[in-house]
C-alpha cells in the first residue's frame, strides 16, 4: 500500500493508495498524526507493515507541519524498510523540508 502525506497547511491530506483523506489538524497535529494515520490504515484493513513506500509533500509550506510530517514519514520509512519520495517524485534517503524561503527565527540579542 503506497503512502502520501501532505502536512504543508492547516489541512493534512493523507493518502492510502486510491483512498483521500483531509484532516484539518490544527495544532494537534504533533500529537495525533501517527494516530490519524493508524486509524485509516484500519479502515482500509490494513496495518503499517502493509505500506510499501512512503511520498511526502517536501515544501513549499508551513515550517512546523513540514517539520512534523518528514520527522513520521523519515521514521517509518527507515524503521518498515520502505522506499521514501519527495513531492518530486525523487527517491530520497530522508526527506529535508523546502520551506520556500529562510526560515522566520528570531536572531539571539547576544
């Protein structure tokens, strides 16, 4: 079972193969994104050992979201042993989020 993620919006769009999921996420997606997924891979009967690769949504978009998703889908796909793919269709080792600029960090006042 091949699976997207899209984690670059307030709107996560999960896919697992021809089935479309959207989840507004809000500010539990930390929390609850493995969860989520977990439950459609159920409804789908289906477990994690079934996915067999992994596609990402790399950037550009919310650093925090891309941050999340490419810590889950980095995890996954290196502890299933599955081969991960960025939004270009590029087979990556890790996924680096494209944040489509430098990141907005406060600089220290030191």
């Amino acid at each position: 079972m091949k699976l997207y993620l899209d984690t670059s919006a307030l709107t996560t769009i999960l896919k697992l193969d021809d089935h479309e999921y959207q989840w507004n996420s809000g500010r539990t997606l930390a929390r609850d994104l493995l969860k989520y997924i977990h439950d459609k891979l159920v409804e789908n009967n289906s477990d994690w050992k079934d996915l067999t690769e992994i596609d990402f949504m790399s950037g550009p978009g919310s650093f925090t979201g891309l941050r999340i998703g490419a810590v889950v889908v980095n995890t996954l796909a290196n502890e299933l042993h599955i081969p991960l793919y960025n939004h270009r269709g590029e087979k990556v080792e890790i996924i680096l989020p494209e944040y489509g600029r430098p990141a907005n960090i406060t600089p220290p006042k030191k």
